[in-house]
C-alpha cells in the first residue's frame, strides 16, 4: 500500500529481526504490529524507546484487537499512535505525512 505512495518499505517477518533492521538501518518511521512473532510490537517498541540511537522514530502501531487496553498499552511502551486493523488508509497516509514532518522540524 505505501510503495505506490511513494514511500520505500522495508518489512521484517518477526519482531526480533525487525528490531535489528530498524536499529541498523534507522528508518524515518516504524509501523508495528503488535501481533508478531517473537517479540510481539509492544516489546519492540518499548527496546526501540530505550535505546538513544532509535528513541526518536516515529512508531505507528496497528492491531487487529481494537481494545482501549491495546492502545493504552502501545502509547505507554512509547508508540505515537495506534490503530485497529483494517486502518483507514486516508488517515494513515495523513499520520504518516504529519510524523515524518514533525521529525523533519
């Protein structure tokens, strides 16, 4: 979905080899499952928040459990938002656009 808006995507299979490839290659901005194998998102996020060099990318966390506990839970671990599966693609793209703009700042 987010190639043909021209953004380049790189995916990880589980949440241990997405923490690594997010901590060498330092993406612009992260979208999370919180359902992965391994380590699920929340805990993925929460090591990428520890860690200096990658503390300040911008997570996007998705869930096909729309629970006001999964939401709590993901902004808690540092998430910048959250949301249930299937997101609205319209204002995905605009979450992302905003993100990698405030970064830019």
């Amino acid at each position: 979905m987010l190639e043909k808006d021209g953004y380049e995507v790189i995916s990880s299979s589980n949440g241990l080899f997405g923490l690594r490839k997010a901590m060498e290659d330092n993406p612009s901005l992260l979208i999370l499952d919180v359902m992965l194998p391994g380590l699920d998102g929340f805990e993925v996020c929460h090591r990428l928040r520890e860690d200096p060099a990658t503390a300040k990318i911008p997570v996007i966390m998705l869930s096909a459990k729309g629970q006001d506990t999964d939401r709590a839970a993901a902004l808690k671990v540092g998430a910048n938002e959250f949301y249930a599966k299937p997101a609205d693609r319209i204002v995905l793209l605009a979450k992302i656009a905003e993100l990698l703009a405030s970064k830019s700042v």
